[in-house]
C-alpha cells in the first residue's frame, strides 16, 4: 500500500484549492500565500497533519463562500445579470462586498495560527 502524500505549504500546513486569486490555486490559511499550480510541495499525510487539514478545510469552508475572487472574470450561478453573460465583478452587491471585507479580515487575523 503506498503511503498517502498531501501538498503543504513552506510553514507545514496543508494547502486548501481554490481559484480565488488568478494563477493562484493554492492558499496556505496559515501564512496566508496563495502560489501556483505548480510547485507545491509534498510529504507523507501523519495524524498530525490530517488533524490541521480537517481543521483548515473547516476554518476555509465557513470563509469561502463570503470571499469574492480577486478578479472581475467570473460568474455566480443563480445570477440574473450573470445568465445574461455579464460578469458578476462588475455588479458585486453591497452586501456581498461587506461579508467579502469581513471574510478577508478574519483570513488576515487568523495568519500564523497553525
């Protein structure tokens, strides 16, 4: 049986997918960078490490959906104005560009917590 590999992030935390920032797949929540597709490092899941990524997988899924992508280029299903094929950055609500500052503050707050 091969031993599961997991991508982790130069401090030691598990790297969490998203297309959030553009050319930035990966976000490390600990540090806080967002790198490439390629690149990433490797290592040998532990119990340790599959703790942290329960944890950040939490932590990311209770932030993701109010945090906006860094780009004007995308589209929100469910999105009158984006079925007509307009891009959804260009008539972001007020509501959704508070709970995007709030989301970004606590991502800035927790920096270093692992």
């Amino acid at each position: 049986m091969k031993d599961k590999e997991i991508e982790i992030c130069e401090c030691g935390t598990p790297l969490i997918f998203t297309f959030l920032w553009p050319y930035k797949e990966w976000f490390c929540l600990s540090c806080g960078e967002a790198t490439e597709f390629l690149g990433r490092n490797y290592t040998k899941l532990t119990l340790e490490l599959r703790v942290k990524l329960r944890v950040v997988n939490k932590i990311w899924k209770s932030l993701r959906s109010s945090l906006l992508p860094r780009t004007f280029k995308y589209r929100r299903n469910g999105c009158k104005k984006c079925d007509t094929g307009e891009d959804h950055g260009y008539h972001v609500s007020t509501y959704e560009k508070r709970k995007d500052k709030i989301a970004t503050q606590i991502l800035k707050n927790i920096e270093g917590l692992f």
